[in-house]
C-alpha cells in the first residue's frame, strides 16, 4: 500500500482490535469460570454489542461535527483511562465493575467505528485505494481471529485477568502513537451552530441522504437482510450439525470455525487478482450466485446418513463459503464506502453498523427456532432461497438506478 497515512490508520485499528479481542477472549473465560453461568456469559456478549447498535447513529452525528483525528485520539485515552480504573478496583467479586467496564467501552466503540470509517474516506483517494484499505483491514481482521483468543487464553492463564487488561489499555496507547502521525490536513473541523435542535436536524439529514442516494440504501438493505439470514445460519447451524447430527468431538466441532478463518486468509489475496476484470456490482452479484449454491449443497450434506464423510465434506465446503464471503465483504464495504460523501460518512457508518448487526440477535433466535422444529437441511435451503432473493432485489436496484 502506498498511502502511508491510510496504513497508519489501518495499523491502529488493528493494534486496538487485536487488543479488545484479546480482552474479550479472556472475559469470556473470567466469567465463565467465575460464575459457571452461560447465562452471565451472554450477557456479557449482549452488553457489548447493543451500545453499537443503539447509540451509533447518534455517535455518527458528532463524528461528522467534530475533528475525527481528534475524536479517535480522546477515544483511545478514555478506553486507556476505563481500563486502567477498572484494573486498579477490580477483585473477584465485583462483575458489576466488569460489566460496567464492557458497557463503558462498547459505548466508545459505537463512536469509534464510524469516526475510523469516515477517517478512511477521507484519507484514501478513490475507489482503487479504499479496495485496497479494505483488501489489507480483511486480511489483518483474519490475522486478528486467530491469534487474538489464542494470545488471550494464554495471558490469562499465566498472569490472570488483570495483565489481560493492562495489554489491551497498552493497545490504545499505541493505536494513538499512530492516529497521531496522521496529517492534519485531512481534518477539516465543520464550522457550524452544535445545538439540541440542530443536531436533531443533522440526524435526520443522514437519513435522508442514505434514503436519497438509492444505490447505497439499496445495497444496505440488501446486506442487513443478508446479515439477519447468513450469519444466524452458520452461528447456530454449525453447532447444531457438528454436535446434534455429526455427534463430533469438541476438537472437530472447533476445527470448522479454524477452516473459516484459514479460508478468509486467502480472500484478500483473491479480490485483489479479480476486482479489475469484474465491477464491484458484478462481484456482489456473481459472490451471491456461488454462496446460494454452496449453502444449498450444505443443506444436502447435513441431511446424509450414515456416510461417513459428510463431516469432511461438511468442513470443506464451509471452506468455500468463507473464502467467498471474504470475497464479498470487501467488495460490499468498498461499494458503499464509495457511495458516501465525506461529510455524511460518521452519520451514515453509524447508521450502517445498527441495520447490520442490529437485527442479528433476532435471527439467532429464530434460527435456532428453526433448528429445533425443522428438519436440519431446511433452514439452509431458506437460507439459500434468501440468497436468490436478494440477487433479485439488488439487480432491480441497479436497473432502478440506471433509468
């Protein structure tokens, strides 16, 4: 990549995140061994992810008001600040101080996200180098699955929950040093009246410009229906069919979430050798068609009897699903990413990560509905039926935009 400035960015993000994923993979076994409690533990999950999904459009407005070198530079000192606190207070007994610290934090996060992608729209120039910021943000969040529950699992082990968070507070710490180096020309503070009223005005405007611009609001509906169907699918599919009807080791069960991950190694690569012979659109549509077929053909092997390598079979075509997925994401964050103005990019990111993960709780639910009532390969061939859908409906967004 040549643009310093956007793998300066890129490299803070991924410092931060390897951090918070590191913590997360620690909490998660803090609190289960504290409390012997899955109940806790999905709480726990729950705190973390509904601040995004509640206060990111909210968040997307200040990010478009304010300085965004600035704002990620207050947000890593106050992710420094939460943890160092909670550190120095916590022992054992008080989850209360832990929940609050995931809660506090996931607070900053909703507003990090869209001031981080806001700052890659304005830092890269064109469509070619925001393909490639998010070619490299595929490839280090891939890195990051892997080594990141390791690193955490380990850490805890050996010095306990405490060193965990010191690491993570170390991570924002050197995200900043980076975020810093990042030229202020960039940064354009917007000169107008910060208001009650008008940020009320500022909201609904992001709104409106989603809604206006018909190929964004086309292309994001799209996605958050196939993020309500494709994600509780493989979240609650995979642990149903390796357990329930392949009656797998916990050994093997694991090795389809590390097939997943190897397999996204590989997407970015790919897209970077295929995006100049096919448009963005084209890839969407083309990713779609192939991952219709591949989740079909899932259903198909879930169902077999009495053949011994369906579990194979199984993990090599969730193989194929996540290199094709890789494949696709990328493309879906470079077609929208190019669809926004600098101007509205925290708003609408905001407004963009609620419509993507807000509805994914619910789909989990009903997915795992679907598990209990239904025969195993049906959920997967609606899921597929889903995939054809939203083929339907992306291309006549297309034709509605082109007349």
């Amino acid at each position: 990549m040549k643009n310093k400035q956007l793998l300066y960015l890129i490299s803070s993000d991924f410092i931060s995140s390897v951090g918070s994923s590191i913590q997360a993979a620690a909490l998660a076994i803090y609190i289960l061994d504290m409390t012997k409690s899955s109940q806790l533990f999905s709480l726990m999950l729950a705190s973390a992810i509904l601040p995004r999904v509640i206060f990111g459009p909210f968040f997307g407005v200040l990010t478009d008001w304010f300085n965004k070198k600035k704002i990620l530079l207050l947000l890593n000192v106050l992710n420094f600040s939460v943890i160092c606190l909670v550190t120095i207070f916590l022992d054992k007994s008080n989850l209360v101080l832990l929940f609050a610290m995931v809660i506090c934090l996931g607070l900053l996060a909703a507003c990090y996200s869209p001031a981080s992608a806001g700052t890659i729209k304005l830092i890269a120039s064109g469509e070619q180098e925001l393909s490639q910021a998010y070619t490299v943000m595929s490839f280090t969040d891939s890195i990051q699955a892997v080594v990141a529950p390791l690193i955490g699992a380990s850490v805890y082990s050996l010095m306990g929950i405490k060193t965990v968070l010191l690491c993570n507070g170390l991570s924002f710490i050197l995200s900043n040093i980076l975020i810093y180096l990042l030229k202020n020309d960039y940064f354009k503070q917007v000169s107008q009246t910060k208001t009650l009223k008008q940020f009320g005005s500022d909201f609904v405007k992001g709104f409106q410009y989603m809604k206006g611009n018909q190929l964004l609001w086309h292309t994001a509906i799209c996605v958050m229906i196939l993020n309500f169907f494709s994600i509780p699918l493989f979240s609650v599919g995979n642990g149903v069919v390796a357990k329930l009807i392949f009656k797998v080791s916990n050994t093997q069960f694991s090795l389809i979430e590390s097939v997943g991950i190897v397999a996204a190694f590989f997407s970015p690569f790919i897209f970077s050798l295929i995006k100049a012979k096919f448009s963005l659109a084209r890839l969407f549509i083309l990713s779609m068609q192939i991952l219709a077929s591949l989740v079909l053909i899932l259903g198909i092997i879930s169902g077999l009897n009495g053949y011994d390598y369906r579990y194979a079979l199984y993990l090599g075509f969730i193989f194929c699903v996540s290199f094709v997925e890789g494949i696709l994401n990328i493309a879906i964050m470079t077609l929208l990413q190019t669809k926004i103005e600098a101007q509205f990019s925290g708003r609408v990111n905001g407004i963009l990560t609620t419509m993507f993960i807000g509805l994914v709780p619910v789909g989990q639910v009903i997915y795992g509905y679907l598990f209990t009532v239904l025969p195993v390969q049906v959920p997967f061939v609606i899921t597929s039926l889903v995939y054809v859908g939203v083929i339907y409906l992306y291309k006549k967004g297309l034709k509605a935009v082109s007349n």
